[in-house]
C-alpha cells in the first residue's frame, strides 16, 4: 500500500491526486506575453484606438504601464469569464462580437505565443509527478485555462505525460467552475476513482473547496502561488509546496 505524507499527516489508499495547474505547479509569468498579444489582436481585428490598449490589457490582468500582472486582478478569474468581460467592453463601440468570436482570438494568441520560451515549473514538481506515476496513483489537472493552451503548456513543461486526465473549463464545457464539485467527480466518473480515495492539491481556497463539495478525502493548499496561510481557509494542510508531498 502507498501512503503519501503531506507533513505530519498520512493519507492511505489513494486512487488520484488533482492538481491546479497555475500557481501550483506553473508560474503565472507565462501568461504575460499572452495578455499583450490578446489586446494587440483585438485592437488590430476591431480597428480600436490605442486609448483602448491600456482597458484592455487591464481587463486581461496586466497592468498597462509596468506590463506586470496585476496580482488581485482578472488573471485569477475563469478564461471564458475574461471572454465574456471582454465581449462586454466590445459592445462599447458597438462590436456585437459572440463569445465564439472572442474564443477564437484567444485560441489564435494560444497558437502564437511560443510557451516554451515563457513556462516555468515550480521546483520539485516533476519529481513528485513522477513518483505518483511509479505508485501507480493516477493524475488528473484541473484548470479554469482551456483544455487546449493547458495542455500545450504541459507538454511545453514537459509534464504533460504525466497526467491520466487534462480538464480545462472552456464555453462548451459540461461542468462548472471551482469551486463547484463538477470537475473532480466528472474526472473520477471517466477515471473510474472513488472521489473519497483523491486528493485536491492547489493554491486557491476554491480548489479546496471544490474538493470538499465533492468528497475528496485531503485539500491540500500550496504558498507558491496568490494565496497566503489565512487564505486558504479550507485546507486540510498547508505546505510551501507541491515539492512538500512525500510517497512511501
């Protein structure tokens, strides 16, 4: 039997571990030249002035003069809600954009934008994701990104084969956001796990809560990412870091 050790607390019998993937086990950089090429896309394709450019990299998450992410802002909040703020801004002008419209320039800017250049793993990441592996646990990645440029970021990390299941939140999808049960018991229904045998592992209270909803046996909350101690208020145990979670 395999027992991962999460610090001083035991955890036998585990079928599946979920991850979040930004700011759990990828640094949130990466999404830096993507919000710049999303505005330079859309004030190019809706012909806007550049006194737009300064809203929209704003309503992407990045602060117009310093170009850095603005910590507390839309860089936290669902990719098909950003689509939404964006298609609502468009309307401004009189663009009756479709949220499909705007899904397809992100989906562009994903294709442009060379990952490999910009992704950063969190230390000890691949380490862990491999000993799971070798334990025979199965691996699932929950993201409020889309499926698709989640995954190209994986495979750009070199983590992608690591994972049984890859579950993005797009316009289609058949499952609500965190912190909503959907995602984790849709992934244990297609993995055939019983929920109460994983463990949620992130940097954001509603991975937590997403786990208790669903009956998850262990939230494991991670600092690597936008939440302090007092942050994650649902957690079962807090570490620094993915690199914190030991198997025996």
């Amino acid at each position: 039997m395999t027992t991962v050790w999460c610090s001083d607390t035991q955890l036998n019998d585990i079928e599946l571990i979920c991850f979040d993937k930004d700011g759990t086990l990828l640094n949130l950089n990466m999404y830096i030249p993507v919000m710049e090429k999303r505005t330079e896309l859309l004030l190019e394709k809706f012909h806007l002035s550049d006194k737009s450019r300064k809203n929209i990299l704003e309503l992407m998450g990045l602060d117009s003069e310093t170009l850095e992410i603005i910590s507390d802002g839309p860089i936290h909040i669902e990719r098909v809600e950003i689509i939404r703020r964006t298609r609502e801004y468009l309307r401004k002008f009189s663009i009756n954009s479709t949220v499909e419209d705007i899904a397809e320039i992100f989906d562009e800017v994903d294709n442009l934008v060379d990952f490999s250049e910009h992704v950063e793993i969190y230390e000890g990441v691949n380490k862990v994701l491999q000993e799971f592996r070798k334990a025979k646990i199965k691996t699932l990645l929950v993201t409020h990104d889309g499926k698709e440029p989640a995954e190209k970021q994986l495979m750009s990390a070199g983590l992608f084969h690591l994972f049984d299941l890859v579950l993005g939140l797009d316009i289609d999808s058949p499952y609500h956001a965190k912190p909503a049960p959907d995602m984790l018991q849709y992934a244990c229904k297609l993995l055939e796990v019983d929920v109460s045998k994983s463990i949620v592992v992130g940097d954001d209270d509603r991975d937590m809560l997403m786990g208790k909803n669903a009956g998850a046996l262990c939230c494991i909350g991670v600092l690597t990412g936008r939440s302090e101690e007092m942050d994650l208020k649902n957690a079962d145990v807090i570490l620094q870091s993915v690199m914190d979670i030991r198997i025996k």
